[in-house]
C-alpha cells in the first residue's frame, strides 16, 4: 500500500469517531499483567497481555452501538444490495437482519426480540459477526465499543460493570467480570438475497433512522477486506490460507476448525469429529452453517434440499425437515432443534490468532 493511500485509510478510519462521545483511555502495565485507567474505571488487573491490548484511536463508545434500532420491512431497505452480507436471526416468528454496511460504522447492535437480550457484536477489522446473550448473572446490560483491541479484534464492554470483553474469545478479559464467559446466541451470515428469499417477512434496520449520520453502504476501510496486505494493526498471520478468505470456523476450548466454502462444491453436508465432539456441517456458495450433534442425533444422516425459497436445509433419514437456525419444520421430530456449534465466519487470518487451528481437509 502506497503511503498515500495508508495516510486516507488512517483518516477515514478516525472519521467513525466524528460527532461522537470519547473517553481517555490509557494502558497500564502492573508486572506481567495488564490494567486500563480511563475516566470511568479504575486501574485493573486483564487476563491478556499488555502488548497485545492496542487503543484503536476513537475511544470508549468513540464508535457508537446501537440500540433497539428502528426495523423495517425488507421491500424498504434501502442501500443494499443482493450480495450485500447480513447476520441474520430468529425468535419464532419475529425475523431479523443486521445489515455489514451498519455494523461496519457501529459494530454493535443491542436489541430486543422478544423474550430474548441480543448483542450483535461485529468486528470489521476481523469480519466476526457474533451473538451474544445480553443477561449477564440474571442481570441485562448493553454493551459498547470500548476503543480498544486484541489481536485486531474488537473489545466491547458491557455497560452494567464497565468490564471489558474478548470477542473472539466470548469472554471478559477485565474488570469485576474477567473470565465471565458469554452465552451465544446463534446467527446466520449470508447474502442479502438469500436471506430475504428465506425469509421475506423479515425486518433489517433502518438506516435513515440510526440517530447517527453515516455514510453506509461506503466501506469506511477502503480495500481492507479485500487486500491481504492491508492491515492497520499488527496481528499474528497464518499463511496457510489467504488472510481475508472468509471461513467457518467451529472452537472447542482453545482449538479451533475451519471450513471453506469451496469444501461444500461437492459435497454440501459433512459430518465431523472434531475434539471428540460431532458435528452436521452445511454449506453452499451463500452460507456455511454448523450443529452439534448429542446422543441419538449422531446416527441422523441428512439429505440437502434447499433450494432458495424457503428456509428448509436437509431432511434426516427419519423425515424430519430442519431449517437453517437447526428447527424441525415438519416430520417425527417437528418442534425440536438441533444443538447450535460454538461457531462463527470471521477472515482466516483471525482464527489462528486467537485459537490453535487446524483446517478441515475434504477428502473428496
């Protein structure tokens, strides 16, 4: 990257912190483990090294998350395109989108969909869209961007104790909640299109009714997605894959597995062990997706019948259709759900970062 070009990412990166809160933040070493002073929390002890916490610049809730955003009906979404990506989720029949082009400017999401706290928690440097349980010790919080970063990685931080959390790691890495663990809450990344194909009745945020002033559908990064060699901080590289190939990656412990999409060009459902756990992998060119599979659920074999218009995946050898959130639609086992995997899409550079990984080899 030419030092131009380097100078008008920076700048463009700092404009997401423009008409917007900030708070001084400062890291601190004590010994061999870090702390963080700023304007609202004292000095504390992080389970991660001070080396690797990195102030990304704009400052604690410098980025602004969103909160119970005004939604609206898929025929008025505007500036979107078909093969925009979406994270997508479902509470019965309440059915929603979370447009990349929002969560690239705010990179979290809290929101309320019936009985269920959400937190969409998007990291863009990272390309990690995670759900995440908002009760937190019987207690609902929102989170925020906190400014800062872990290998690249977005560290949110949660409004009710000022604790700071680990995406990737699903985890509080500081503050009265440090090794606190956060309940996942399972989403699906896909196209625009196939997602409103699946679900037409769908709702997405509306953009021009944020409360913030935003130019999206423009990528703020320039061509960071797309550029192996574009990256604003230093991060562990794998070189095994590309750096910004998008994978499906499934973490058990401190161990990770990745799927590519080009693993399903022949062969759309696998099944795996992996760390001594089964798993139903199911991809296509559009979405990789992935279920646990407990007791009897480890002899199903699953036949892939989607076809685009409806949300219906795989029909098992007992005639129970499941759809793509792991629900029986229809058959013996109708009412049931699969058990969703610990799983995320994220660019490959940032699994091996995070977690010792080994890629799925397709044998076909």
């Amino acid at each position: 990257m030419t030092m131009k070009k380097k100078l008008f990412l920076m700048g463009f990166v700092f404009l997401l912190c423009s008409c917007s809160k900030s708070s001084t933040q400062t890291i601190t070493t004590q010994g061999d483990e870090v702390g963080m002073e700023d304007t609202e929390n004292t000095s504390t002890v992080w389970s991660i090294p001070v080396s690797e916490v990195l102030d990304g610049g704009p400052g604690r809730d410098g980025i602004p998350a969103l909160e119970n955003p005004s939604m609206v009906s898929a025929e008025n979404a505007s500036v979107l395109f078909d093969g925009d990506l979406v994270l997508g989720y479902k509470n019965g029949d309440d059915i929603r989108a979370y447009q990349h082009i929002v969560l690239d400017w705010h990179e979290i999401v809290n929101d309320n969909i019936g009985d269920v706290s959400l937190a969409i928690t998007y990291c863009p440097l990272t390309g990690t869209g995670i759900g995440w349980n908002r009760v937190i010790d019987d207690q609902e919080t929102t989170f925020g961007v906190s400014g800062l970063l872990y290998q690249t990685n977005l560290i949110p931080f949660d409004r009710a104790t000022k604790s700071n959390w680990s995406q990737l790691l699903n985890e509080s890495v500081n503050g009265s909640l440090e090794g606190k663990k956060a309940d996942l809450i399972q989403l699906v990344e896909t196209d625009w299109r196939t997602w409103k194909t699946m679900y037409p009745t769908t709702r997405i945020i509306n953009i021009n009714d944020t409360g913030f002033s935003r130019t999206y559908g423009v990528y703020p990064y320039v061509d960071y997605r797309t550029n192996d060699n574009t990256f604003l901080f230093p991060t562990p590289k794998d070189s095994r894959l590309p750096l910004k190939q998008r994978v499906h990656a499934i973490v058990n412990g401190d161990v990770a597995k990745v799927f590519q999409f080009s693993d399903f060009d022949s062969t759309p459902v696998i099944k795996d062990v992996f760390e001594g756990k089964n798993y139903a992998v199911i991809g296509n060119a559009n979405f990789i997706i992935s279920f646990e599979l407990e007791g009897a659920d480890r002899n199903l074999e699953f036949d892939y019948v989607f076809e685009g218009s409806s949300d219906i995946l795989v029909e098992d050898n007992q005639g129970t259709q499941w759809n793509v959130f792991g629900e029986a639609i229809s058959g013996p086992r109708q009412g049931e759900r699969l058990k969703a995997s610990h799983s995320f899409m994220g660019y490959w550079f940032s699994i091996p970062a995070f977690y010792v990984t080994e890629i799925y080899a397709n044998s076909n």
